[in-house]
C-alpha cells in the first residue's frame, strides 16, 4: 500500500518508520526542513527507543522516504494526518492550525478513491468538519478517523503492536475504510489485536476520554498522597493495597510529581473546553479539579525541598536529576520534572539539572538554567538531590556510593521510585511526595 504521513514528530515519525516496516511504501512529509533532513538521512530528531534501527531497516529497504513537498502524497492511497494539536495560547481549547493547513495543502494532490485518516488528537466534531471539507473539494477522497495512544518511550512497539484499534468511519462506509484500514493494518490484524469500528465522533471521544481517565487514576492518587502527608501516611503502600483490587489495579497509580508531556495536560483542558462549547460542561468539571491537583503536586514539591532545608532556598545547591516528563524520552513539553526544576531556580537556588537524554530540549525552553551530562557533576557537593523523572539510570544509582560525594545525604524522590529502606540504610535522610517523615523500621524521624 502506498502511504503518505503529515506530520513527522513524536507521533508521525514512528508511525511513517512503523508503516514501512509492515511493508508499506512510505513518504513522511513535515514543514520542518531540519527535522526532514534529519529523517531522511536516518537519524531520529528526538529520543525514541528503537527508532533509529526502524528508520535505517526502511530507509535502507527503499520503503520509506521523507520531504517537504506535499506533491509526494500524490499517487499515494492512504494519507494519515499526524499533525500537531497544541493547546491555544492563553486558552484551554486545542489549536487546530496545522490539521486545517495540512488538509489544505494535501487537498490539491487528493484523487478519486484516496483516504485521508485521523491520527492528531483533536476535539470531537473536527473529523465531521473535515470531511465535509473533503466532499466540498470534489476530489472523490474520503476521510476516516484513527486515532492513536501510543505512549513515548514505547513508541514503537504500541504502534506495531498496539492494544487496539479504533477506526471511526462515515454511516455506511460508503468509500470502503474499513477495508483500506484492514489492508494497511493487516499484519497488526493477524495477532488478534482488538479492532472497534464506529463513528467518527465515538473515535474522537475514545482517544479524549482514555487521556481523562489516565490523569484521572494519577491524580486520584496524589490526592490522596496529599492526605497522606497531612495524617503521616504513606501513599505507596495504600497504592498497593488497593491496587491489588482488580476493579481498581495498581497500574497509574504511582503518586508522585504528577502528569505532562505534550498530551495529557493539553487534552484534558481542550476536552474541558469543547464540552463548554457543546453545553456539556458540567459533565467534565472534575477534570479541573485532575488538572488542579496535578498542578499542586509541582508547588508541593517545592515546599519539600525548602523544608529538608531548613527554609531556605537561597543559594544552596541543588541537584535536579531528570527533567523528561517521563523517563526514555527526550520529551519536556509541560515537564513536571523541568517545572520544579525552574521554580527552585526562581526561588534562589542553585540548581544544577541532569538528564540521560533531555538536556537540549530541557536548554531550548530554559536557557537560564545550569545543565550538564555528567551525573558526578550533577551530584557534586549538592545541598540536596532530587530524582524528578523515574530514568532506570537513577534506580540504579549506589545510594552509599552517591553519598560520599554530596554535601548533604538528602534526597527528595519526586517518583516514588527509589528503595527508601536501601538509601536510607546508606545515611540519606529520605524524603518523597506522599510518605511519612517517620521511617517506620527505626520508630525515628529522619
Ligand atoms: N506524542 C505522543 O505521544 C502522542 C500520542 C498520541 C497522540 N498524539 C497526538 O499526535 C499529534 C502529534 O503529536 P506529536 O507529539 O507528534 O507532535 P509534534 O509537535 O512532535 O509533531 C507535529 C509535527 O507536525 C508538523 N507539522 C505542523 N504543521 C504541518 C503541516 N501543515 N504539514 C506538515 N507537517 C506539519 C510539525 O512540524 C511537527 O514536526 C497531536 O495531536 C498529539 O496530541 C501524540
């Protein structure tokens, strides 16, 4: 099948390197020069695991190429539409700019029988609108809505392998989708992957409403991490116990520095903000409150910081490790981790930021703040030590190694992912978002 991806980002460069790699005839095609540069010679514009293999395998198959110039898409039968959709400025809504200039520069090279899909998260309603853009230009081209849940990190494999599939067809599915999607998916198809046919608006509001529930289940836990703290309770063991309730599952429930990335938070205010538009807004209300208690949770993390040092931020030295708003991305669109880190900043600290993988992105958005790749320089003479983004590179830090080179053995873990028992055992004074002060083993406040 020969198809065409706009939109070459975190989204549309795996999907176009994934696509080719189930033996399609691929052609990614973004506005931006240097990310297209950067695809076509094989190299991944962000860090995504597995990427660079997937694009060296289909480049070097002749399967996949990458341009600027929308007239690659003619010829081709399938054209996914992988664009942005960023929150406005200064408003909840989405930001449907680029779907809408991306329909009008493809429009021109559509043919009879060709199928324009869906992949950018966008408010319900929007597919109806473009396809009723697409009957207006007499191209005889049909639109179909797909949207996708892949997660960075694990980009790769959710989209070969993903847990289902949504198509959102037209009544009827006069033009066929269904059957042209069953094509390009074939091999995703034959493992059994669940597949759900429906509207468009019903696939629209899929994608919305698993992005609702995810920070939902997250902030459901850092409220409850914020009791915690008040009565000295550990949220981590109450996550487990109730976790093992099947109806409930302990997966999301990781209380912590909360939710961001470039979904999450912006889907939930554009979702809030189109069920204002349709009057029913009093249904998604409570998404104000997910938004308010995950905003909190960066604040609080401040607070933390400021008592394990005795008041006072000025000048003392700190070291923030992870700024990725998760861990194997290179991603700090709306990084929790990132926000902290420039709030201590702000404060009069000195702060000196590390990450695996995300300090170019992390100096782009925040020149102003200290940044370096060496782990030993992050930590050096360090005041306090914060882990912000759970990277397995931190899990695995000695705790009684690390102490020898702060000035203070106190960590502040953003994630709860560290072994409280291991590093306290090696003489840091442990503190994390949702714990008791009192280490429970030796009855002491540490
Ligand atoms: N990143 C994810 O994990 C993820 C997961 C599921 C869904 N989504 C959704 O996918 C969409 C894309 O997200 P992303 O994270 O890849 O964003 P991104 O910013 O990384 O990529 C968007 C790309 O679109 C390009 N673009 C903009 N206008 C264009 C045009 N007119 N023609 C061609 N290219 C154009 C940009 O240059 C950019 O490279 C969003 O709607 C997002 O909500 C993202």
């Amino acid at each position: 099948m020969r198809i065409t991806v706009i939109g070459c980002g975190y989204l549309g460069a795996v999907h176009a390197a994934s696509m080719a790699e189930l033996g399609h005839d691929v052609v990614g095609i973004d506005i931006d020069e240097a990310k297209i540069a950067m695809l076509a010679s094989g190299r991944a514009p962000f860090y995504e695991p597995g990427l660079p293999e997937l694009l060296e395998r289909s480049l070097a198959g002749g399967r996949l190429r990458f341009t600027t110039d929308m007239s690659a898409a003619r010829g081709n039968r399938i054209h996914f539409v992988a664009v942005g959709t960023p929150q406005k400025p200064r408003e909840n809504a989405a930001d449907l700019r680029f779907v809408d200039a991306a329909i009008d520069a493809l429009v021109p090279w559509l043919e009879a029988g060709d199928l324009v899909v869906g992949k950018s998260t966008v408010p319900v309603g929007t597919a109806r609108g473009i396809a009723d853009r697409l009957a207006e230009s007499e191209t005889g081209a049909s639109l179909a809505w797909n949207p996708e849940f892949l997660r960075e990190g694990l980009a790769v494999k959710d989209t070969l392998h993903p847990d289902r599939l949504v198509y959102g067809v037209p009544d009827g599915d006069p033009a066929g989708a269904r059957q042209l999607l069953d094509e390009v998916y074939a091999a995703t198809l034959s493992e059994g992957t669940p597949l759900v046919v429906t509207d468009y608006e019903t696939a629209e509001l899929v994608k919305v409403s698993a992005n609702a529930f995810l920070a939902t289940k997250i902030s459901f836990i850092n409220a409850m991490a914020e009791v915690c703290e008040v009565v000295g309770a550990d949220v981590t063991q109450l996550a487990d116990a109730i976790g093992y309730d099947a109806r409930i599952g302990r997966r999301f429930l990781n209380a912590g520095l909360g939710f961001g990335g470039g979904c999450l938070p912006k889907d939930i205010r554009a979702f809030m903000a189109r069920a204002g538009e349709l009057g029913a807004d009093q249904a998604l209300t409570f998404l104000r409150e997910v938004d308010r208690i995950n905003m909190r949770r960066r604040e609080r993390a401040v607070d933390l910081v400021r008592e394990v040092l005795d008041g006072s931020l000025l000048g003392r030295r700190i070291a923030v490790l992870g700024l990725a708003f998760k861990p194997d991305s290179d991603d700090v669109r709306d990084s929790p981790a990132l926000n902290v880190a420039a709030m201590l900043s702000l404060q009069g600290a000195a702060v000196i930021c590390h990450d695996p993988k995300a300090v170019p992105n992390s100096r782009k958005r925040f020149p102003e703040l200290s940044y370096t790749e060496s782990l030993d320089e992050a930590v050096a003479d360090a005041d306090v030590v914060l882990v912000l983004t759970e990277w397995g590179d931190y899990l695995e830090i000695d705790p009684e190694v690390l102490a020898r080179k702060v000035a203070n053995p106190i960590v502040v873990d953003g994630r709860n992912c560290l072994d409280a028992e291991a590093w306290r055992a090696a003489g840091w004074r442990y503190r994390a978002l949702g714990r008791r002060r009192m280490d429970a083993r030796v009855g002491a406040l540490v």
